[in-house]
C-alpha cells in the first residue's frame, strides 16, 4: 500500500465530501475534454445562493404582510427588491455566458510540487465582466479577475500532482456571483491537456557513482574516497566559475576547478540497475527513481557530462538542458 493511499479520506468520518467527491467524478467523466470551450446556455448553471435563499424568504413575508394589512407601500418595497433580483440573475447569468476559455499547456513539473496552470478568458461583447473565478473542482482556493469589454484576460491556477507520469488535469470550474451575490453561476469544464510529472527529487541523495572508462580512454583517474564520480585540479586564473568545485572548496578551504580532461577518461552513467549498490536505502522504485532524479539534477548543476541507464531505454552521455530534460522525460514515463 502507498503513502497516496494510506492519506485517502474515511468516506465514513466525511460521508457529505465523499458523496460530493463522486458526483463530481461522475459529472465530469461525461463531459467531454477540450483545451478550449465557450459558455452557453448549455453548460452554464444557476442556482441562488445563501443569501438569495434569505432574500426570497423576505420577499415572501413582506409579500404576505402587504396582502394581510393592505400596506400599498409594502407591495412597492416588495416587488422593487424583486425586480432588483431578477435584473441582478439576469446579469449574473450573462456575466459567464459567452465567454471564451482557452488553456495553456502547463510546462513539466515534479511529483509533490504546484504546476501552473494558465488559463485565457476572451470576450467578445461590448460591457466589461466582474468577479469571474477560477479554481480546480472542489478546490477553495480562487482565482479572481475581470474581462474588459472586447478583451482578455489570464488566470493562474495552481495544480499540484502527486504520482510521476503524463497526468490528466483535474476538472476546472468558473464561477460569479456578480453583482448581487443572491446567485451563483458557474461552469464545470475538463481540460484534455497533461502534464509531464517528473519523480521527486531525493532531498538528500548519496554522492554521485564512480564514472565507467570511456570507450578508448584511460584507465586510471582521480576518483574521491567517497566513491563519488569527480576529477578535480588546482585553481587557474580564467577558469569560469561553474567549474569550480564549491563543495571541495567548504572542506579544503582552496580553490579548485573541474578536470575536463581527467573526467573525459570516464563516462558517467545513471544506472537504475545499480542504484541499489551505490547506496543503501533505495529499495522502491519510486525510491530509486527519485534518487535518479536528484542525481540528473546534481550531475547537471556541476556541468558533468552523464547518461542515463533503464532497462528498455539508454540515453547517451552529454549535458545541457535538452540533455537534462531527456533524462527527465525518461524517468517520468518509466
């Protein structure tokens, strides 16, 4: 059993969230997804709110009250505030209806940590919209803005994965209760973008493995006692500074740089096979993944050149970005 699962809610302590959390799985398994939707009458709902409840429990009494004492000012107030009421669900309907939503695919994330989730709201009528909300299906935390009229406007919700892999976006929802607060209009729409998790990086990972002989290379180099894959020399004038090997100077107290040539002799390789033999402690896959990861991570922050070992993939050595971004791509869909 996961830690995932050992954190799911009792639907028996919360029966009222469980039965909303399936209602809401149910709806949302019927709409079909869409990276860009425009709201109409046909997905856009209504119903009043708390205090549009107490306001037409109001308009009851005074309506009744009126009629019992023949208060002729009794009807005015009464049907004003009606009038008021109707005009504002008017208006708050139409804030929503045709409205334009488009998202943004969200860039790769890691597994614990928010991704950004930019979604854009067009409008093509000539009156400014007020108070549009956006958040995550079930989620309390809003994202407010306006629309201009015939403009535009972008929105930031934060989604937060758990499990490493191209994940689904949850379920957004938009929602106002403009102007009156007495309604709620909303929408429910399901994103059909995803979102590449990479795993989550081991907080503190062992050093990295000691480089394998590069074919033709030498077969002799500098390696720590630690095991950890390094070739280190003196500090020379010019040298730039990501080549110097801050970690060594903490220790030694003396500026040293990277040996190019003495790493070229060896090949740095991250092997999912051999995690288990550099350092105890990763015995999970997720375990072992997470460790991989760290080590991409740390092996690109000291500019080495590394490649990546799975069982049914090999990434040659190199580095950069694109190189960083490959590793990482190849962890998450393992």
């Amino acid at each position: 059993m996961t830690s995932a699962q050992l954190q799911l809610p009792n639907p028996l302590l919360h029966p009222a969230k469980h039965i909303r959390a399936r209602i809401n799985k149910f709806w949302t398994s019927r709409l079909k997804p869409t990276d860009s939707t425009t709201l109409t009458q046909r997905n856009v709902y209504i119903l009043p709110t708390r205090p549009g409840w107490m306001l037409g429990v109001t308009l009851l009494v005074l309506l009744i009250a009126s009629i019992n004492y023949q208060l002729n000012l009794g009807y005015v107030l009464t049907f004003l505030l009606a009038g008021c009421a109707v005009v504002g669900m008017h208006v708050c309907h139409g804030t929503l209806r045709g409205l334009t939503l488009h998202l943004a695919a969200p860039e790769p994330t890691f597994a614990g940590a928010a991704a950004t989730v930019a979604v854009h709201l067009h409008s093509l009528r000539k009156s400014p919209r007020y108070g549009i909300g956006l958040a995550v299906l079930g989620s309390q935390q809003w994202s407010w803005t306006d629309v201009d009229s015939q403009g535009s406007a972008k929105v930031h919700i934060n989604v937060r994965p758990e499990r490493r892999g191209l994940q689904e976006l949850p379920a957004l929802t938009a929602e106002t209760h403009f102007p009156l607060g007495t309604f709620r209009v909303w929408t429910v729409w399901r994103p059909a973008a995803r979102v590449l998790v990479y795993p989550a990086p081991e907080a503190h990972p062992p050093p990295l493995p000691a480089g394998e002989p590069s074919a033709g290379g030498a077969q002799t180099a500098q390696r720590h006692s630690s095991g950890e894959f390094d070739g280190v020399r003196s500090y020379r004038r010019g040298d730039p500074l990501k080549m110097v090997v801050w970690k060594k100077v903490a220790k030694a107290d003396q500026l040293v740089s990277r040996d190019t040539q003495q790493a070229q002799r060896f090949e740095l390789w991250l092997d999912l096979a051999q995690v288990g033999h550099f350092a105890a402690g990763a015995t999970s896959l997720d375990h072992k993944l997470s460790r991989l990861c760290a080590w991409v991570l740390l092996a690109e922050r000291m500019n080495l050149r590394y490649g990546l070992r799975l069982p049914s993939l090999e990434i040659s050595p190199s580095s950069g970005d694109a190189h960083q971004r490959a590793c990482l791509t190849a962890l998450a869909l393992y």
